[in-house]
C-alpha cells in the first residue's frame, strides 16, 4: 500500500521561556485531560457499538476505554466528501477552497496498486495511536494522549515548533498561519499552534458520535464505525474479530486506533 498524504487549535499566551521540567509536564498533561466538555450526568445516547454515557465534568476520562475507529474501504467512495464537509463544519475550520486556510483535520486519498490497478479512495485523519510520535517529540506536552485514547493539543502551551508535524507518520497535523475568528467554544483553534482531528472529543464526551462518522451515516455510505476498541461487546470489535482489517503503517508499531476493512 502507498503512504498517505496531507495536512489538518484557541489564542496562545506567550510561551513560558522558563525550562519545562518533567514535573510540570506532568501537570499540564493531567490539567488538559480534565478539561474536556461534557453534559450532565446520566445523558445516554446510543451509538455504534452500544450504549455511551456522557461524562459528567467532575469525572476524569475513563482508562478502560481507548476510542477509536474503523473505515469500511469498499463503502467509500471517491465522489463522496461528506464526512471532510462535516469535520470542517463542525470544528469551523472554514471553506475548503480558501486559500489562505490550510486546515484540513481528515482529508480524502487515493491508494493505487501500480502492479494491479487496484484503486481505493479513503478517509486518512489523525490514527489516535496507542504510542503517538507526536507526543514524544513535543517539547512542552502540548501533545498529550488522554487516557481514553484520544490524542490532542493543548493550544495554551503549544508554541508552534511543528516538531509534532515533523514527527507524525499520517501528515495528519497541520499549523496555523492565519488570524482566526468565529471559532467555536468547543473546538478552540489559534494562530501559531498545531492542530488535528480530535474525533469530535466535545461530542465523545458528551456521549455522542463524531460529526464526521454522523455524516458518513446520514448523507454518505456508512462506512465509518465508531467505539470502544476495548470494549469486545462494541460493534466496532466485532467487526475487527469479523473481518481482516488494516492500519496504516502497521510497521512502525504506533498502534494505531483508526483501522481500515477492505484496504
């Protein structure tokens, strides 16, 4: 299979010019993952693969879930962008076709077999990998993975060095170089930081599918399947335990949470 290609964060404070010690990374990585949106307790909303009960603030992301996702390749078709249309929508990440934007948080590719003309076209967005490249490298832990799986950027101490970008195998982050306005609460953005797909982490926590995978139900094919990997009951396991399935770049041993049937 061919590699993938690319590109896909809230108003930064100046960064701290101090040195960041393990000790303070850890906090910053543990403030962020507190922070997530979340409705009232005992919401439920039922998504693919079974029942989600949305978090309640006060309650921390629970460890014994990892989120993740599972494209059906031969559902996907090349004239169909509706789930890149929904991601843009949701997260106001503004027309595609403008040229000063360069966000793009889950783009469509073709994949070719040169030896038999097999083409394919998929979603590539950020994989959530089980040991993000992304953050490895940070240097302030910007990049952070929560407990559940799901990787983000703290765009308050992000500075802008791109060495996530450098890092990432998918091209799945991207940089901002614009003034941003109209941003959503939910989804803070910033000029001069790095950002990426979130799987609609506002929406998971609120017990909901991400939009992208919404969209794919309603106005594509349905070949997005969202939930808990952990979860052997989910209907995203049973699929996996079903059908051969793929992650892209397997070989790098990041774990990826985005896996692909029929690839």
């Amino acid at each position: 299979m061919s590699n993938c290609s690319s590109s896909c964060t809230c108003g930064t404070p100046e960064p701290d010019e101090r040195p960041v010690d393990a000790a303070r990374r850890s906090f910053l990585k543990t403030a962020a993952t507190a922070g997530a949106v979340a409705l009232a307790p005992g919401v439920t909303l039922y998504v693919v693969g079974g029942p989600a009960e949305a978090r309640a603030p006060d309650q921390p992301v629970d460890p014994k879930k990892r989120w993740g996702m599972l494209v059906d390749v031969s559902k996907c078709t090349e004239d169909c962008s509706a789930c890149v249309t929904a991601c843009r929508t949701e997260n106001g990440l503004g027309a595609l076709d403008d040229p000063k934007i360069d966000a793009q948080w889950i783009r469509k590719v073709e994949v070719n077999d040169p030896a038999t003309g097999y083409s394919r076209s998929l979603p590539v967005m950020c994989q959530h990998c089980a040991e993000p490249p992304c953050v490895d490298v940070c240097p302030t832990g910007a990049s952070f993975k929560r407990d559940d799986g799901i990787v983000l950027v703290d765009k308050h101490i992000c500075i802008g060095c791109r060495y996530c970008m450098m890092a990432c195998p998918y091209k799945a982050r991207s940089f901002v170089h614009e003034p941003l306005s109209d941003q959503k609460p939910y989804a803070p953005r910033g000029k001069g930081t790095v950002e990426s797909c979130t799987l609609c982490v506002h929406k998971v926590d609120a017990g909901e599918l991400p939009a992208c995978v919404t969209a794919c139900a309603t106005e594509g094919n349905g070949a997005l399947v969202f939930g808990d990997l952990n979860d052997p009951e989910s209907d995203i396991s049973r699929r996996l335990k079903a059908y051969p399935t793929r992650q892209i770049r397997a070989d790098l041993d990041v774990d990826p949470g985005v896996h692909y049937q029929g690839l």
